[in-house]
C-alpha cells in the first residue's frame, strides 16, 4: 500500500474506491503491486520464540543498576551481562543490596531464560529447519541468524535472484536522481529491521579484529581504508549485504557447502575432480570450515554464486 500513495493518501479513500483503484493499477501493469508472502502458522511461532528471547530488557536492567549505584558513589566493576548479577551482589554494600537485589535477581533469571531460548533455538535448526545447517557454514553466522534469516525469507523462490533480498532487506542505499545531480544517500532501511540488524552484527564480527582472515574481510577493509566519516559503517554494511546474498545462494541446499570466508594455503591435486581440503586451525562455534582447493572457485563462489553452482565438479589440471 505505501507503493500506491494514490489510495494510501487520498481524501477520499473507502473500500469501495480503493477496490476500484487497485483493479486499474492491476489492469494497467500487475507489476505495480506487490504480491505479500504469507507465513505459516509454523514459521510464525517460530518467529515469535525468536522475538521472545529479549536481550534489551536484560540490558536495560543492567544499566538501570548501574545507573542507581552512581549516585551513592559506587561504580560496579565491569563484567559481562551472564555473570553482572553474581558480581554484583558481592560488591555491593547492605544498604544498595537491599535496594538492588530484587533487580539484580531478575536480571538472573532473564539470563537463565535467555539461555533456554537458545537451547529452543538450537533443536529448531537441527530438527524442523535442517536447511540452516548449510548457512552456519558461512563463517560469522550463527544459529540465531540462520534461523531467522530462514523463517524471514520463506521460500528461496520467492526472489528470482540472489542479490534482490539485499534491496528486501533495506541494505541497498537509496536513489534520488534528477539530471545531473545524483547525490550519495543512506540506504533504505525497508523490510525486516531484526534480520538486518542480526546481518550487521554478523558483519561487524567479520570485520572485527577477531575477524579470521578472508576475502569478505579483506574486501571489507579495503573500503574502510577509503578514508572519510562513514567509511567503517558503510563497509559494514556492503558486508551484510554480501552475506544477505551468500546465504541466499545456498538457501535449501542438503549438502554442506563450502566456506568462501576461509581463506587458507591452495593445494593443488592431481586428480581431474576439485577436492575439499578441511582447513586443521580454523573452527567457528564447533563446525569444521572447509576450502576449496582452486583459487579460482575460491574467488568465483563469492562474487558470482549462481556462475559457481552451474559448474560441474570436474576441473582443468593445470
């Protein structure tokens, strides 16, 4: 409805007129409107333990402490949010204790519900959503964005190509053309805010220092480096992008796929069929990472995944 501001923001808008309008538009060019994509019950529910699992009232909590302790001249040491409770208790004077206490109890139960969610989470992605097996291979993805980037999506069919979710999900920037004037803006923002949020922590963690070394890195980096007030958060953003597409890609497919984020010696077979070579030092969260042992798939696979599942699995020796 807010491609057609014609019915959204008429003065005289009723059922009747907006039903009279949408048949014009429908007949004029179908491609107008916009089809909706419907959930299932399922997958809603799905969605819905993902949202219930809500870490800003635990942060919310945790500054609210420390917030109170600041006036009365104590400053909490600091500690992550799983152990902010335990600590807090054993530094705090009777006076604050019995003040805080009630709150800092809540603060650990949240953390011990936190952690049921993510044990409920994780036997959703090994039992009724296999499919997200093959997106916690892409290093810098965990089983919280996997899940959600599956139930957001839907149907891999539902995009035609892999790079049109980038646009859906609000990451590609916005265009406001006229003549010669085309100036730089900020991207869209449109579509699901929680999943570009999760792809934007994603990013971050891959462009962190704790990053592991890849050509997604490197390419990340290298548009840090341009200099400028923005360079870091606009690299962080074409990186979320980029995964946005990858995890497309590989949307619904059995078999586990290959890492294009591990970057490692190439090895060379003598065999006509290109091997997969488990990389000994790189593990993320308990999966073996794998590489391709061809430089030129390694490369081919990031910027052209469509190009790379077309190609049989016999190569040229060189």
């Amino acid at each position: 409805m807010r491609e057609l501001r014609a019915i959204s923001h008429s003065n005289r808008k009723s059922d009747q007129v907006d039903a009279e309008k949408l048949a014009r538009f429908a007949r004029l060019d179908p491609k107008i409107l916009r089809p909706i994509a419907h959930r299932t019950v399922a997958q809603q529910e799905a969605l819905t333990l993902i949202r219930a699992r809500n870490l800003r009232l635990r942060t919310a909590a945790v500054n609210a402490v420390r917030g109170l302790a600041k006036p009365c001249g104590y400053r909490l040491p600091a500690s992550s949010t799983l152990c902010f409770a335990q600590r807090c208790v054993a530094v705090l004077p009777p006076g604050l204790s019995r003040a805080l206490g009630p709150v800092l109890h809540q603060i650990a139960d949240m953390t011990v519900k936190i952690k049921e969610y993510d044990r409920a989470i994780k036997q959703l992605t090994e039992t009724e959503y296999r499919e997200t097996q093959a997106l916690l291979k892409v290093y810098g993805v965990g089983q919280l964005t996997a899940l959600t980037y599956v139930l957001t999506l839907g149907s891999k069919e539902r995009f035609q190509r892999s790079h049109d979710v980038g646009c859906y999900l609000g990451l590609r920037p916005k265009r406001s053309q006229s003549g010669e004037r085309d100036p730089q803006l900020g991207i869209t923002k449109a579509g699901n805010v929680f999943l570009r949020s999760l792809l934007v922590e994603c990013a971050n963690h891959v462009l962190g220092r704790h990053g592991k070394d890849s050509t997604l890195r490197q390419w990340g980096l290298s548009l840090a480096s341009r200099g400028g007030k923005q360079s870091r958060n606009r690299a962080i953003v074409a990186v979320a992008r980029k995964l946005a597409v990858l995890l497309h890609s590989h949307l619904g497919h059995a078999a586990a796929i290959h890492s294009v984020l591990c970057k490692g010696r190439l090895r060379k077979k003598s065999c006509s069929t290109v091997t997969m070579t488990p990389c000994s030092d790189d593990r993320v969260s308990g999966w073996a990472l794998t590489r391709p042992a061809e430089n030129w798939q390694h490369r081919l696979l990031l910027l052209n995944p469509k190009r790379h599942r077309a190609i049989t699995a016999h190569a040229k020796c060189e």
